[in-house]
C-alpha cells in the first residue's frame, strides 16, 4: 500500500512540475465563485431528465471523484454547502479544457469551471463544463472513499480529513455550532449580558478540579488557567451593579480524559442577580427544551440505554433520600468507615484519604446512573458546595440543582453564597482539605471575600459544557470536538529513545 502511495504522490510531483514549467499557476489566488453546490440543487430541482439550460455557472470546490469513459468524462465536485456532478462531453466541452482534466486534474484538486447546468439521463443534476482552472494541486493522495481512515487517533490527529470524507462528522460541527447559538440568543433574549473574563488567574477558583499552572515571565508570578467559566469574576460583577451576566469560552482542567470529560472545552455559565435557584431551575428547564427542539427538532431521546422527553415533568429528587432509598446509607448517621465499605461492596474505586463527603459524593454518582430524568437534583450537603447558599429551611443543606439526564450530569446551578463570613469559614474548611491532601479542594480567595463584603445581591448562577452537546449527540466528548488535543506521532517511541540514550 506505501508503494501505491508512493507512486501516486511521484505522478503528481511530476505533474506539479510540468504545469509549472509551462508556466500554470498551480495555487491559485482567487476564483471569482459565482454559485454554490447547494443552491444550484435547490434551484433546479425539478429539471426534467436530459433538459439542457441556458443557464451559465461558475462553481469551485474539491474534485472527489473522476471517471474517465472516453468521450464522456464525470466527477463530483465537492464545496462547503455540498457536491454536484460535472461533466466534460466530447463536442460541447473545448477539447483543450477536456484534455487539461484528464491529463492534469486529479481527485483531490481544487478545480473552478464553468459551464452549463443541465440533468442527465439518469436524473442527476450536472454542470457541463465548458472552462476550467486548477486553483490548488493536491499532492498527497484523499483515503479511500469507502474506508476512510481506520484508526481512531489518526482519524482525530487529521480531523480535517475526517470531516472532508465524512458528512456526517461535518454536519456535527455545524449542529455544534448551532448549539452555541441557540444558547447565546436564548439568553440575549432573557436581558443577559455577555462578558469576557480573564483565562490566567492568580488564584483557581469557582470549582472543584485541578488547575493547569504556568508561569507570568512579565510579572514573575505563577498562574492557573481558569477551572470555571468566571464564576468568581461574574459574581463580582453581580456586586458592581449588572443583573444578568454570562459568558461562553474555554477553561481548563488537568484532570483524566475518558468519554465524558477533556481538559480543556467549552463552557456556560450564567449569573441572575435578584433570583434564586427555584428561578434557575425554570430558566434552564426552558433553555434545555429550546436547544433540543432547535438543534434536533426533537425533545425526545435515548442514551445510554435510558429514554427521556424534556417535554415530560422534570422531578426534584433530593440527594440523601435517593442515596438511602438505593443503598440504605443515611448520609447524616453514616461515618467514614461505613461509607467506604458499602463503596467496596458496589465495586466503585475511590482514593484513600478522602474526607466522609468526597466519599458521598461517589456514592451519590453511583446512585445516579440508575436516573433516566429529566430531573433536578437538590439537597446536596454544604459539605461538598461550598459556593452554594445554606438552604433557608435545612441548614445542613444547600440551595444547589443539578440537571440529571440518562444517568448523568449535565447541568450544575446553585443560590450564590453571598455572606462573606459564611464563605470565608467554608473557604478555611477548604483550605484543610487541600492540606490534608485533596487536589480539588477549593482555593481560599481573599479577593472575592473583600468582593462580597461590599455586597453582592441575591443571585442565582448555573452553567454546562460543551458536554451537553456530546450527550445529546449520543457520542464520546472527544468526538465532538473539532480538533482534540492528541499525542504527536512517534511521541512514545521517541520518548523510548531519550531514554535508551540516556543509558
């Protein structure tokens, strides 16, 4: 197979070389594009069989496929909107364009003709050519149209291929698009206000996770790419006046890569100041319902051997009382020891020296596998939120909601913790258990306490990532990201050899 490659990639270095020295501009600087695939389809849609037009075009794009059948010549032109066939006939296309096609012109090349629409015999639609231009020659050779590329990490390292082959991995990204869309003029639409806040932080706060740290050489100070999308920023904006913010952009994550999670991805996340989570909860059950019927005209959908309507009620389930109703542990009653051995008994893994609610929060993970929803997940401990509001009737509890959707989060809001003195304590408590040895403890950040003893007014944030996407698409994450970050080629081998040297 590398000698066949071999070979094609030497024909066309030695066509390259030919048109060259004839004087061809092989890579063009621009082509005057009058049409696109997908209008001329539309617009001559009903074209009776073997009817000619008067009508001229000039298209550009790829040449995917070509067959040469004598006196008769087809190939399929492929741009950004879609594919039609072009035909070069012997007696209506110039003999000087037919004989440049067939002699010059490979699969691959970006090629711009022009010439007349007409539809064949066989009802596909055609552009009989009558002038042609080679804008870009194509030397290494397109995969086979019906193998494609074989293996997954090449086929994710040269994702352009992917989508180039592939209609549908295209198509995703157009959706994933639209996806963005939808929920940026959705919020627009409800009076929010779009911000950008900064990536590099002295300090990683707004989550649970391990940052990715770098270093300022113009400030000599280290720093923390975001692990949220602003929440401690957007909150400081709640204090200097805005009612309604959000932002949508990247943060970062140095943690595992499986099929729901990546380092770094895209993110939402909102701030409604004078509201609570009962409010959240209604927005976001409305936010979801948009993005499903916009982006795939359904609320219906099955996933992980779950089926779910977003059309249906979205129950509240509260998170002790699930716990014990599937495991029979009370989480107030319950001590360290117990925890850890009914997480052995359901063979869920878990770190050792992890504090009794990390330890819950593994357990409730477990529980939800088992919830199709759509459903609401409330009551978490304080213990595990620290930047959630105490809830007004339990203490003990927070004013957090979770989205729960065929067993998984996608979707997580809370009342905002706006008592300084309450989150400063919560901060301290954090700060215990980093020392004692958990990585995603939270950060004590001075600056967002002096923040909120200013005032910040009652407030209700959420946010999801590009996750919910992936999950709707009923893919792995990676999948849905149009270049994910991948291993260079010979990284391992290479790595081999440094170390063979070193010896």
């Amino acid at each position: 197979m590398a000698g066949r490659e071999e070979q094609i990639i030497n024909e066309r270095l030695r066509k390259l070389k030919e048109l060259r020295d004839s004087g061809v501009n092989t890579y063009a600087y621009r082509f005057d594009k009058k049409n696109s695939t997908s209008e001329l389809q539309k617009k001559y849609k009903k074209l009776k069989n073997e009817e000619v037009t008067k009508d001229r075009v000039k298209i550009a794009g790829r040449l995917m496929i070509k067959r040469d059948m004598g006196k008769i010549a087809f190939g399929t032109l492929q741009d950004g909107m879609g594919r039609i066939q072009v035909l070069l006939r012997k007696g209506d296309t110039p003999e000087n364009v037919m004989k440049f096609m067939k002699k010059y012109v490979d699969t691959g090349d970006f090629i711009g003709l022009e010439g007349f629409i007409l539809k064949t015999q066989r009802g596909e639609l055609s552009v009989l050519v009558k002038k042609a231009e080679l804008l870009t020659k194509s030397i290494l050779p397109l995969p086979e149209k019906w193998h494609g590329i074989q293996n997954d990490d090449d086929r994710l390292r040269k994702r352009y291929l992917d989508i180039l082959m592939n209609s549908e991995t295209k198509e995703m990204f157009v959706r994933k698009a639209k996806f963005w869309k939808v929920v940026r003029k959705f919020l627009e639409d409800e009076g929010f206000l779009e911000v950008q806040t900064p990536v590099l932080e002295v300090s990683a706060g707004g989550a649970a996770a391990t940052p990715f740290a770098t270093h300022h050489n113009a400030l000599d100070m280290d720093v923390y790419l975001r692990i949220s999308m602003g929440e401690l920023w957007q909150k400081k904006l709640m204090v200097a006046g805005y009612d309604k913010t959000f932002e949508i952009g990247r943060q970062f994550r140095n943690e595992g890569m499986d099929a729901d999670h990546l380092q770094d991805y895209m993110q939402m996340e909102f701030y409604w100041a004078y509201a609570d989570y009962n409010d959240g909860m209604k927005l976001v059950e409305e936010m979801y319902k948009k993005i499903a019927k916009e982006v795939y005209r359904t609320t219906k959908f099955e996933r992980s051997g779950h089926k779910f309507d977003l059309k249906d009620k979205w129950k509240h389930i509260d998170y002790a009382s699930e716990i014990k109703k599937q495991t029979k542990i009370d989480i107030w009653k319950a001590d360290k020891k117990e925890i850890e051995k009914k997480l052995k008994s359901l063979d869920e893994e878990f770190a050792s020296g992890l504090d009794k609610w990390r330890l819950i929060d593994i357990l409730w993970k477990h529980c939800r596998r088992k919830i199709s929803g759509p459903a609401f997940l409330v009551g978490q401990p304080v213990e595990v939120s620290p930047l959630a509001k105490r809830n007004r009737k339990d203490s003990r509890i927070v004013e957090q909601f979770q989205v729960i959707l065929a067993g998984s989060e996608v979707g997580n809001g809370y009342s905002e913790l706006n008592d300084p003195i309450d989150q400063d304590e919560r901060f301290k408590e954090q700060r215990k258990m980093k020392e004692a040895g958990d990585e995603e403890a939270h950060e004590h950040d001075e600056s967002f306490v002096e923040a909120l003893k200013h005032g910040m007014p009652p407030t209700c944030g959420f946010g999801f990532s590009e996750r919910l996407f992936s999950f709707l698409e009923g893919k792995p994450i990676r999948e849905c990201v149009i270049f994910p970050l991948m291993k260079p080629e010979g990284l391992e081998e290479n790595k081999k050899k440094k170390k063979e040297k070193k010896k």
